[in-house]
C-alpha cells in the first residue's frame, strides 16, 4: 500500500463520524460554517519520507474574505 492509499484510509477513518456541514460546503444554516468551502485533504509526494524536512499544513479556507468589507 502506497503512502498515499494509507493515508486516504485514516482520513475515511477520522472523517467517518463528522458532521456533514463541515464537509459539503452550505449545507448547513449554522453561522460558523456557512460560506466556507469544502474540505480540502492533501496528498503527499512519493518522496516525502525521504524528505529533510516534512510540513503539513490543515485547516479550513473561507470562500472569500469579507469579514473587513465594512
């Protein structure tokens, strides 16, 4: 199994028991998740356990910044 093939189990494994509305962009009416995109998971490249240095970076990208539009 490729790095890559394990890493899309875990993230089956985690995400099994996740609110919907923090996967599929709208869905849902609560304010905390309205206009954020889907979720976003990344792959790795075929070198990375070989790599000198490894960063994964996780989180949330919004659809847009118009929190300061005011």
């Amino acid at each position: 199994m490729t790095q890559n093939e394990e890493l899309r189990e875990a993230y089956l494994r985690i995400l099994k028991d996740i609110d919907d509305s923090y996967l599929i962009p709208n869905k849902s009416n609560n304010p905390s998740t309205k206009g954020l995109s889907g979720l976003f998971l990344t792959s790795i490249h075929p070198n990375y356990g070989n790599a000198k240095n490894k960063i994964m970076i996780i989180g949330r990208e919004t659809k847009g910044w118009t929190w300061n539009e005011k």
